[in-house]
C-alpha cells in the first residue's frame, strides 16, 4: 500500500472492477486508534490486522513513518464462513 490514502485509490478500482473476497495489505502506516479507518471507508469488508506504530508510540513522540502495518479485508458475504 505504501500508506493508507496513497493505495485506498488501488483498493476502490480493484472493489468496482474484480470484487475480491480477499486483500491481502501491507504497509498501511496506520496508528492503532486509526485502524477502524479501513472499516469506514470500506464498508463491505471487515478488516482485521495490526500497526506497526504501536512500539513507536509507546516509546515516545512519533518521528517518521516507521515500515510494517498489516491487514486483512474480508468481504463481509464470507462472515459466515470466517473464524474472525
């Protein structure tokens, strides 16, 4: 993804044009509390995942972007069949 804002443009043609089951993200640069981001702007998925700013934040201010930040967008037609 290389960003939240940067890639949501890559996952909204990919949403409109194949309507996949399953993403597979990396590099979100999400905080923790902002995580819930993917489910607003997402609506027909449920997203589970971790960031990787939560070492970062519980050691101080915030400098830079650090790398890492996974999630998994599952269309919510499979919530019947997830274990999540």
């Amino acid at each position: 993804m290389h960003g939240f804002h940067q890639g949501c443009t890559v996952i909204d043609d990919l949403i409109n044009e194949i309507k996949p089951d399953v993403f597979l993200l990396q590099e979100h640069w999400l905080t923790p509390s902002n995580l819930n981001t993917f489910e607003h702007r997402f609506s027909d998925y449920f997203p589970f995942g971790s960031s990787a700013m939560s070492s970062c934040l519980e050691s101080g201010m915030l400098r830079g972007r650090p790398f890492g930040g996974v999630i998994t967008l599952v269309s919510k037609t499979l919530r019947n069949y997830s274990i999540f």
